[in-house]
C-alpha cells in the first residue's frame, strides 16, 4: 500500500460520498470532475434511512439536511377513483432509527460538494476534468487519463480509480467495451417542481395511476411560514411503444407543458388537480425511463465502479442516489479491512455486484409500484375495497420484500452495526522508492 492519492472520476452525489468517506479514514484522494462550474440542478430524490444513517456518521446532520428538503412522513400508492392502495408511515414514524429525507437533488448535490471542500480542501475537488480511460500500471497503481475543459489533456497517477462517472461512464466502457447500449424500457418522465400546499400528512410520498400512466408528487422544503407552502416535486410518467428505441437527441431536455399535459387532462380530484401542478411548474425537464443491463462484476484490477456508473436503475424505488452513498460507505469498510488495495475492491464487488445488480432488475419490474400494475391487470385501476382486490397481507409482504432488497428492511437497518465504526483509519505506509 502507497500514498498515491485514490482517484475519483466523477463529482455527482457517489464521488462526493466516497471523497468524505476517504478522507474520514484517512485515505487521501482527489475528486475529476467534468463539469467547470457546479449548480444546483435536478429535482427531487429521496433519501432512505439506510442513506441518512451515513450522511450522520459523515457529520452531515439533520440541521443540514432540513436546509435542502424535508423529512418524508409516508408512502402511499393510490389508484384511478382516488381509493388508496397502500400507505404506509416512512422514516422515524415508521420505527426507523434515522429519517428518511426527500430533498432537492441539486442542493443536496451542492451541500456534499461544499462538505468536501471544506474538509479535503479546494485542490481535491478539480472541475473541467473528465476521466475518459485509464491504463493500469505493471507494478501496482493506474493511470487516469484525463481530457481539461480549456482543451488539454494530463495523466494522473493514483493507487486506485473510482468510477463514478455516471450511467454514460467512461470507466466503465473502457472495462465492459461490449456492453449493451443504455437500456429504454418505454416509460417517458416528465419531471417538474411547483409550489403548492402539502397533502395528507404534509410530507407524503404519493404514487397516482397505473404502471402505463401514472402520476408521483411529494414536497422537498418545509412549508414557508408566510404562505403554507411547499416546493413540490413531481413527475408525470407515460408508456410508450419503444420497439424503434429512443428517437430523439440525447437523453434529457428542456420542454413545455403543451408537450405532454395532455395525458393528464382529466386527473382532477377534490383533493388534488394535476393539470394545474403541471401548468404551474417553474420549469419542466423529459428524460426516458433508462437503465443499463447488469455486468458481472465491477472492478477491473485497481479500478472499480460505484453509483450509477455501477448500477444505474430506474426510479421506481426511490433508491439509486441512497444506494450510491451506501457503496460508498462500503468501500470504505472494505478499505479499512483490506487496505488501500486490490482486494478491498474485489471484496466490495463480491459483496454488491450481484445483489445490487438483482435490485435494478426488480426496478425494471416496476419496483414497489409494482402494485400498481397488480391493481391495474385485476381490476383496471379502479375498486372500491383495496382488500377485496389484493389482501392486506399480500400488499404487506409485496412491500416488505422491496425493502429487503433495497437494503432498508426496519428490523434489519436497526439491528446493524455502523459500516465504518467511529474513529475508523487506514493505515498509509510510507512510498517505497
């Protein structure tokens, strides 16, 4: 083991975990990362209690997390007459040690990049840097191969690369060159934000619909004081036939309401008007439901995959920026075990790859809205008792099996030991020469 830096590539949400993480236990490390400036972008994700419980044992405290979103209450599903499906309590009040958070993605992006900044220092983090290859070394160690934003191009030696570049990553073509290509399934997102007043509990998680057409929303601000109301996030999502695949440019684009409200002209209840959330967006995004197939492993000697450049899936469970932190953390418990080497990442990819790789299937499958499409090929969508449709206990046991392999089961996340117990270091031996 040497003291050449760990290399990052990639600055999103996973990079800037496994930075924190490396640079608690003492591992030092530097962060490439393509963009030249950093913002505040995207919507809302959640973050599950398995996540939270790290962000705390990485200092980040609930007073930081309340200043980019809100506390989640519960998750409910609920079918095409406006009849619940299933609700549930989520985070605290549902037994849970830690909460789980619904939070503005960009500024919760920002919060992580600020953290590792303070703490590693401004160097560590470097912008207009993408990693587009690498070479492994003889000897031990690999070389980064890096392109600038003013046109230049470097070469940065590290004793490991992380790929955490994303579901377009670099690294990871490089390992897997015969790869598919990124996986459409038919779903089109269109995803927004708006100001409204929160429903139910006033901070609920609400999936409305059908697996072909359906409707989530939930806030990711506490209620401003004056006026009651919160930023809500949503997202419009419709099915589509895919058998020509994606036709437009890129991935992710800027639209108007006109473009697909639409779909949704009659989704108006007492309790809720989704044209209205829809044409009071302040800005709304399309993006194609993508993930990619699993690879059978995610390391590649002393360069591995993490977050989305590992396992991109689709965000039916709510789960992929939480997972991305977790393998962070796990990373760092395989370090702190094996040391700066080779065989932390193959225990890391021994313990994650497959399992994780099985959960972005099961998100292919429609993940817990899965019972939506349950309810949709029994019934159409519509009941008047849910019981009499699928039986509290199967709906319970549906549930229940999502969260075992989402890595957030109660009882088990409870009962766990921390990933990396307080004061946790690895040790650096001096460079031989």
């Amino acid at each position: 083991m040497t003291n050449n830096p760990v290399i990052i590539a990639g600055g999103g949400i996973g990079g800037l975990a496994t930075a924190l993480t490396l640079h608690q236990i003492g591992v030092p490390c530097i962060v490439l990362e393509a963009v030249r400036e950093m913002r505040p972008l995207g919507v809302g994700i959640n973050m599950q209690p398995n996540a939270v419980r790290e962000l705390y044992d990485l200092g980040i405290t609930g007073e930081d997390l309340d200043r980019v979103g809100i506390p989640a209450r519960e998750w409910a599903l609920v079918g095409l007459n406006g009849n619940d499906i299933y609700a549930e309590p989520r985070g605290i009040l549902a037994g849970y040690k830690w909460p789980q958070y619904a939070v503005h993605r960009g500024r919760f992006h920002m919060l992580l990049h600020d953290k590792a900044v303070e703490r590693l220092g401004p160097e560590a983090v470097r912008l207009g840097s993408r990693v587009t290859g690498y070479r492994k070394k003889p000897k031990g160690g690999v070389t980064a191969l890096v392109e600038h934003a003013d046109g230049s191009a470097s070469e940065i030696d590290g004793g490991l690369l992380i790929g955490c570049d994303g579901i377009n990553s670099a690294v990871r073509a490089q390992m897997h060159p015969d790869q598919p290509p990124i996986h459409w399934g038919g779903a089109v997102m269109w995803r927004g934000t708006t100001w409204g007043k929160p429903i139910r509990s006033g901070s609920s998680f609400v999936g409305l619909g059908t697996h072909r057409q359906r409707v989530v929303f939930y806030p990711i601000s506490h209620p401003d004081p004056q006026t009651g109301l919160s930023m809500i996030n949503w997202i419009a999502e419709v099915t589509m036939d895919n058998s020509e695949g994606w036709k437009r440019a890129g991935w992710f684009r800027q639209v108007s309401a006109a473009d697909f409200a639409h779909h949704f002209d009659n989704w108006i209840w007492d309790w809720l008007n989704v044209p209205a959330l829809i044409s009071r967006a302040d800005s709304i995004f399309e993006n194609p439901m993508i993930d990619r197939d699993p690879v059978h492993t995610w390391q590649d000697g002393p360069v591995l995959l993490l977050g989305d450049a590992a396992h991109a899936m689709y965000p039916t469970g709510s789960n992929g920026g939480s997972q991305a932190i977790v393998d962070a953390r796990i990373l760092g418990q395989t370090l702190i075990e094996h040391g700066v080497t080779q065989e932390a990442l193959a225990a890391y990819d021994k313990k994650l790859c497959g399992p994780i790789s099985q959960l972005v299937l099961r998100n292919r499958g429609a993940g817990p809205f899965g019972l939506l499409n349950m309810v949709d090929e029994r019934c159409g969508g519509t009941f008047d008792n849910i019981d009499e449709i699928i039986p509290s206990r199967e709906r319970a046991e549906f549930m229940a099996g999502y969260k075992a392999a989402a890595g957030f089961a109660i009882e088990n996340l409870n009962k766990a030991p921390q990933t990396i117990p307080a004061g946790s270091r690895v040790r650096i031996e001096p460079q031989t020469v």
